[in-house]
C-alpha cells in the first residue's frame, strides 16, 4: 500500500506541461532532508474548463516521474469531489478529496442525530490537552447545534467513500474530507466532533480539510490575522491528536490546509507549530502553476509577452464571467487594475513582476494576478497556441515554476534555503 509522507504537497498543473518543474522542486527539498510526497490534483471544474480528463493527470505524473527516476510515493488526487463527480476519477486517482461542503447544515434523520448525540454527549463540559495550554469546551446545546449541522454531511462522507472503496478495494488510495469551501469556519471544538463523526462512519480518513479564519483568496497572501490562524492551527492539532487516541481514526491523520497557495504570511506559523508538535501537513495548492507560465511567456518577450498581454485583455472584457465561480476565494479592487491600453505598453520585466508574487516589490499587483487566476479559460480556448509557446519557452516557464514552488512555499514552509 502507497503512504502518503509526513509532508505532502498538492500540486496543480492544469495545462499538463509543468509536472517536471513542479517534482524538481519536491527533488530539491529531499535534497535538503525535507521528504515531500508530490499528490497531482485537479477538480471536476478545472478539468471541464479546460477540457481534459482525469487520466491526463495521471498520464502526466507517472510520466514525470519515471522520467526523473523518483521512486517514492506519489499521487493524483480527485480534488473536491462528491457522489455526482467521483466515478470518472476512479481509475485514475489514488487520492480523493471528499468534499463536503454543500451538505453542511442539511439535517440527518431524528433518530441519527439522537443516537450521535448520546454517544458524543460525554465529551461536553471542559477537557484539557495535555502538556499544552489549549483545552476546549462544549455545552448540550453546542453539541446538539454541531450535530444538526455537520452529521449529514459526515453521513454523505461515509456514503461517498464507500462508493469509492468498493470500486478500488480498502487500503488502495488516500481519504482526504474536505469542507474548506464554505462561508463559515469550524472551531477546534467542532472539528473534534465532526472527526468522532468521521470515526462512525469507519472512514480511514487520512487527511482532513477544514476551513480556518480569515481569506485564502487564490494565489494571494493570507487576508486576517496569522496570530489567529496560528492559534486555530496549533488547537486544531491538539484534536487530531486525542481525536486519534480517542476514536481510533487512523494514527498518520493529519491537517490538510487548501491553501489556495501564496499564504506566506502563515506558512512560517503552520512550519514551526508542526516541528513544535512533531506533525505532518498536506498543503495543497492551487492552479497558481498557470500563472507561472504567464509569467515565463511574458518574460520570454515577443509572440509570447503578445499573448499574455492578450489574456490579460480578455480577462478584463470578461471579468464577471471568470470571477462568477470563484466569489468566495478571490477579492479583487478592479479600481486597481490597469487598463488594457496601459498593459500594452509594458515590456517583459513590467509585466512579469506585476504578476509574480514579491511582497514588497512595488510593481507586485495582487488584483491583476488574482483576476489572470481566474482566466485559465482563456488560454483553454487557445490551447494549441498556448501549448506551442509554452513548448517554444520551456526553459524560462520551468524557471518560473521550479522557483515558485520551491523558493516561495516550500523553503517558507519548511524553513530550509
Ligand atoms: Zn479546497
């Protein structure tokens, strides 16, 4: 049976051309003692914007990694799927992200809820962790408001990951449940209960995603107070760790952040609070590999600097259309976002170091980068030029990505140079 590592990292390339970059910089971190298991991921939407299948993903990471020799662990996670989307990642994927979401605050039947109720009913009142200074506390009522809330979609967790247990057989591939994509967060407290929950169902959860305070817009730095996160976090770990001895869920589970990617401002948080405890991470990441390969064709000058030039423009014309499914993780001023005339008068440098993410670089605009996030359609509608001129520059696109994710997350993370 494949192990996912202390460490993982989820990893999106959504055009398929970046898989070498992103596992050289997975390469580079075992180099420096930081073993990281790479896990591919690509939701259902990316995959239709773009027009590809599950299996590509899988094509592309057995491919690069046989490519490169690397014979440790490695996966395709069917990211944020639920029971209308999982059948056609079965083959394909080795990692699922049950997701949740739209099932929080659904009731389960009278009787359930009773049974839960009665069974959890002896953890309210105060309980303390041991050897730290977090403790939580539950009344009846809360108890009863979490089970109302959060035992449906647990249920449904348990129905999906069933269905997909029954397809690849026990043991074969990663659980991940998810509810990050939701408006409001889970305390410490309910993430204990939801976790006794996941524990009924007999899901052998391995990572579980919740959604922490503040905004984690995509490709853009945390948007709260990282002193908060990190308090939320370090409790978080707290509960996973008595939920384990508690319930018995699997010993290797571990917190699972959808980070959206660029979360600089936290990453040394999360980083010292798991050496602290001595605890794994996943931090998945989003698509922020496509803005990357903007970035390199802009700096690559020509044809190339035309076409994101050209994508910029577009994605303006079209901004409600592009944003509309992503509102609830993105945050743009559009105030702040230059015109297409004043883009195309940019050179290389110009345009590249508005989009790449250098905090304090004072060409660095978080709305245009967030806003060609979410233009990936775009490029999708002009595969075949974009595909042709990634190729054309694969140097300096790889240049783009490999420092990306291994200068800007994982070094921040992981504390290592
Ligand atoms: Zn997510």
């Amino acid at each position: 049976m494949k192990k996912l590592g202390k460490y993982s990292i989820g990893i999106g390339d959504r055009f398929g051309h970046q898989g070498h970059a992103q596992l050289k910089a997975i390469i580079e971190a075992g180099k420096k003692g930081v073993e990281i298991t790479p896990v591919w991921n690509k939701s259902n939407r990316e995959h239709l914007i773009i027009g590809t299948q599950p299996h590509d993903v899988r094509t592309e990471a057995d491919m690069v990694t046989s490519s490169a020799g690397f014979a440790k662990p490695y996966f395709v996670d069917a990211d944020h799927i639920n029971l209308d989307t999982v059948e056609k990642f079965i083959d394909s994927s080795d990692f699922f992200t049950v997701d949740v979401a739209s099932y929080i605050g659904k009731m389960a039947g009278e009787d359930e809820i009773m049974q839960f109720y009665l069974a959890a009913e002896k953890y309210t009142g105060h309980f303390a962790f041991t050897g730290t200074n977090k403790s939580l506390r539950c009344s009846q009522d809360q108890l009863m408001d979490i089970t109302d809330n959060y035992l449906f979609a647990i249920k449904k967790a348990g129905e999906i990951y069933r269905k997909i247990e029954s397809l690849k057989g026990r043991g074969n591939f990663v659980t991940e449940v998810s509810m990050d994509e939701v408006y409001k967060p889970q305390t410490p407290t309910e993430l204990f209960f939801i976790l006794k929950m996941v524990a009924e169902e007999s899901i052998p959860v391995h990572t579980f995603a919740p959604k922490f305070p503040g905004r984690f817009n995509k490709g853009v730095d945390y948007s709260g107070d990282p002193l908060k996160f990190a308090s939320e976090f370090e409790a978080d770990l707290m509960v996973i760790d008595y939920a384990v001895r508690e319930f018995g869920l699997p010993e290797n589970l571990k917190i699972s952040i959808h980070s959206g990617s660029d979360k600089f401002s936290i990453y040394p948080h999360i980083g010292s609070i798991i050496r602290k405890y001595n605890k794994g991470i996943h931090l998945k990441t989003a698509g922020t590999t496509w803005l990357e390969e903007v970035i390199g064709l802009a700096e690559a000058g020509g044809e190339a600097l035309a076409f994101a030039k050209e994508i910029y423009t577009k994605s303006l014309e079209r901004i409600e259309e592009l944003c509309e499914p992503y509102a609830g993780v993105i945050d743009i001023d559009t105030g702040c976002l230059p015109s297409a005339g004043e883009v195309s008068g940019w050179n290389s440098r110009k345009f590249a170091s508005s989009l790449r993410h250098i905090p304090g670089n004072p060409d660095y605009n978080p709305n245009i980068r967030q806003l060609i996030h979410v233009g990936y359609k775009l490029a999708a509608q002009k595969k075949e030029i974009f595909s042709r001129l990634l190729e054309e520059h694969e140097d300096v696109v790889a240049d783009s990505v490999f420092e990306n994710i291994y200068k800007r997350h994982i070094c921040r993370l992981f504390d290592i140079e």
